[in-house]
C-alpha cells in the first residue's frame, strides 16, 4: 500500500513526507482510541444514563456488556472479511457504522434502544480496529514495525486514562449524549483520511466462510465475555456463571476438533506452532489483563476510597499518558539495543512493580508521587505492549496476517474483559472478608497485587525466546 500525495494541499504534503510509513499507523491508532475511549467513557455515565431512562443503574451495565458480547462474537471473522472484501473497504465501512451507531446511541430513548445501537457499536469495533490492524501489517515495512506499533499501544493505553475524565467532565457539565456524539467528527475525518492515504493491499485468495467454525466460537467467546462480566458485576448466580461456562468449554472444545478437520479454520491453531507468535499470544495476554484492570482499579482507589472526583482523578492519571507519550519514543532504539527477549523480561517486572506500588497510595498521599509512579506505569505499560505486538507478527507471512490478527484479536478481548473481572473480583472478596459493603481503601490492595504479580509471571513465556527472537523486526545485530 502506497501513501499518495497527489492533488494534496502544500501543508498536507509536507505533513505526509514527514510522518512518511508513519501516515497509516497513525490513522489507524485514531480508530483505536475512538474505540478505547468510546468502550471506557460510558462507565462514569451509567448513572445519568439511568436517570434518563428511568432504570435502575445496575440494569444499565448490559449497555457495556451488550458491546463486548457483539465485539466477541464478530471478532474472529475480521480477517475473513478483509480478504474477502478488501482491508480498505472493511476498515472505511466500520468507522463510518461505528460512528453512526454512536450517533444512534447518543439519540436512544429507552434501555433497549441503547442497547441496540451499542451491539451494532460492538460489531462496527470488532471489524474496525483488527483489520485497521491488518491495513498497517500490510503496509509497514518490518524494519519499522515496532515504531507504527507505538502508535498503537498508546491508544490502547489512552482510551482507558481518558475515558472516566472526558465522561465526568461531559456528564457534570453537559449531557451523557455527548459522549457519543464526540465520535461523529473523529469518525467522519478518519474516513476522510483513510480513503485519502489507505490503499488496498494485496492480500491471498479469498477462503469460505467457515460458519460452523463461526457459530461455535460465537458461543465459546459470547458465554466467556458474558461470564467474566457477570462475575465483575454480580448480575448473574453462581450456578448459572458455570453452567455458562461450561457451555462455552464444551463448544471450544467442539471448535478445537472441528479446526483440525477445516482446510479454512476461523480461527486457525496453526499458527501457534510459530514460536514468537505464540509467545507473545501467550505472554501478552497476561499483559493485557493490564489494559482494563488498572484503570478500573484506579478509578476505585482514587474516586470511591479516596473521594475524588471523576475529572480529577482523570487529571492525576493522565501521568500515565504522558508515560506512554514518551514510550513513543524510546521504544524503537530500546528493543534495538536489547532485544525482545531481554526487554520483554526485564520490563515485565519493572512493569508488575509499577503496579504493585499503587498499593502504597493513600488519601494523603502527596500528588507528585502519585504521577511519578503513574508516569512510569505509563511508560513501562506501554513499552511491553508495543514489544508483545511488534514480536507477535515477526515470523508472520503476509498471506497469514488476516488469520493472525484474528485470532490475536479474539484472545485480547478476552483478556481484556478478564482482566477488569478479576480486579472486580478482588474487591469483592476483600470486602467480604471484612464483612463490609461499601469499598475501603484496602480493598483494592489485592487487586493491585494479582494484576502486578499476574504481569510479572508472563516473564515464563518470554523467557523462552531465543537471544535473537524478532531480529527482522528489532533490528538487533
């Protein structure tokens, strides 16, 4: 894919031979964090939302979970459906229904039209981000790969920081609608920008539809999400979490058997036998529980224990986006100089202690330390996930980048969802170990230690590379 500069204004131009390679992982990074902070924002409005529906605001958790249950199911059919009908076109469409459906949920009346317009919202992300992904896979060269993951890594990480400040903010000085009509400029340029640097890649001979491998995976991940959310949010008995779960179990492992027998898998386990992919599958994942659990857990510490307010706790933790800021551009010459392996050690106990620390905050805790800690949780955050992503595809040819991705992608939202369940989890049994039902500033010391001592023991993985694992994509002699 070739970025074109012509008919283009002299600024314009002089901004794409700038940013040169960089032009579509830029592009693409806007999809994400539309996404990331659009799956983020909604939880500080759910009150307001409520009021206005006249619901019961615990009944307006299926608004979040109506997303990640339709994000799940659609997921692992984006590779599919880039070659297919064209990465370009899949990637352009899905901005455009994603931000028609945010217009949509920004005009709902009642429970179920949100509902409604955040399932179409959950299949608009699950196409758009994943095979933006592929655009750029297709696009970037090698060499530069870990440099566009950058970019990509911060979204991820922004979304989460900036969402419960922009929502506090939005719903204390304006309406919850708002929320969702924030996508509809961002939606509309990035269309605009895709259609104008993004062209079409070569991609492998369009395959089948594998719909039986669809419809399983549809249940295994659908029950999954739904299972961890239900835990996170004590919506649903515990007889009935297992006997989902064991639903899902039961149609993963039909998938599992039924993969063997496909020419054309869904979700295709084959590609696991290539070591760094399946390494950074694997390890990552542990990673990732990460992405959602430590701002959930923050928001927790700082708003309900601590009593700060929405926008103010958003502003302290905005540290932790300038973290990932100056990541950006340490990352390239730190995996340059140390490899994958070293950094991906090394780093995942620099980043598991930065988690840990956050235990230490209290009330009176003096703010320059608090973003002092954050500001390196940021940064450490997000270098391991620009390592994990940039790792995950080096030995990844480019007629397998659609099937890589989705599969990458399917496993990430299940991390992601995990990763806040368990967090929520860890509250839940601090609280009732001291008999108390309204959060304490203790209660979110065990959360802190099992995301901090989870991230650190995806060290087993990552200590199985080789000395010169990702070379081609390190650049390390």
């Amino acid at each position: 894919m070739a970025l074109s500069t012509n008919d283009h204004s002299p600024f314009m131009t002089r901004v794409t031979q700038r940013l040169g390679p960089m032009v579509v992982p830029l592009i693409v990074g806007c999809a994400l964090f539309m996404q990331m902070l659009d799956s983020t924002v909604i939880a500080t409005a759910l009150p307001a939302m409520a009021h206005s529906f006249g619901e019961d605001p615990v009944r307006l958790n299926v608004a979040i979970t109506a997303y990640l249950l339709s994000a799940a199911v659609f997921v692992p059919i984006c590779g599919w459906a880039a070659d297919r009908f064209g990465a370009r076109q899949v990637f352009a469409s899905a901005i455009v229904l994603f931000t028609i459906s945010s217009t949509l949920c920004g005009l709902s009346q009642t429970l179920g039209q949100m509902v409604a317009g955040r399932m179409l919202q959950g299949f608009a992300g699950a196409m758009m981000v994943p095979v933006g992904r592929i655009v750029l896979l297709r696009t970037v060269s090698k060499s530069e790969l870990v440099r566009a993951m950058s970019f990509l890594s911060m979204p991820a990480l922004l979304g989460p920081i900036f969402g419960p400040a922009v929502g506090g903010f939005l719903v204390e000085y304006g309406s919850w609608r708002w929320i969702f009509f924030m996508n509809l400029p961002i939606g509309v340029l990035g269309v605009i920008l895709a259609l104008r640097y993004i062209h079409d890649t070569e991609a492998g001979q369009p395959q089948p539809l594998d719909i039986i491998g669809f419809l399983l995976t549809a249940v295994c991940l659908g029950t999954l999400v739904f299972c961890f959310e239900a835990v996170g949010h004590g919506v649903l008995s515990t007889p009935m979490v297992l006997g989902l779960l064991v639903l899902g179990g039961v149609c993963g492992l039909l998938y599992v058997k039924h993969a063997e027998r496909s020419p054309h898998p869904i979700l295709d386990f084959r590609l696991l036998k290539i070591p760094t992919f399946s390494i950074a599958l694997l390890g990552g994942n542990l990673c990732r529980l990460a992405v959602g659990a430590v701002p959930f857990l923050l928001a927790m510490q700082l708003q309900v224990a601590f009593g700060m307010g929405p926008f103010a706790a958003g502003m302290l933790t905005f540290a932790g986006a300038l973290g990932a800021l100056i990541m950006k551009m340490s990352a390239s010459p730190i995996i340059k100089r140390f490899g994958f392996r070293r950094t991906l050690v090394v780093n995942a106990f620099l980043t598991g202690a930065s988690i840990i620390g956050c235990v230490l905050f209290t009330p009176v805790t003096p703010h320059a330390v608090i973003i002092i800690v954050l500001l390196l949780g940021g940064f450490f955050r997000s270098l391991q996930l620009t390592g994990v992503n940039s790792l995950a595809y080096a030995d990844i040819g480019p007629e397998q980048m659609g099937r890589a991705t989705g599969m990458a992608s399917a496993v990430q939202q299940l991390a992601i969802s995990l990763g806040v369940a368990v967090a929520a989890f860890a509250l839940k049994v601090s609280m009732a170990t001291r008999g108390a039902t309204t959060l304490d500033a203790y209660d979110v010391i065990p959360g802190f230690l099992v995301i901090g001592i989870t991230m650190m023991m995806s060290v087993i993985f990552f200590s199985r590379l080789s000395a010169n694992a990702g070379s081609a994509v390190s650049g390390k002699k």
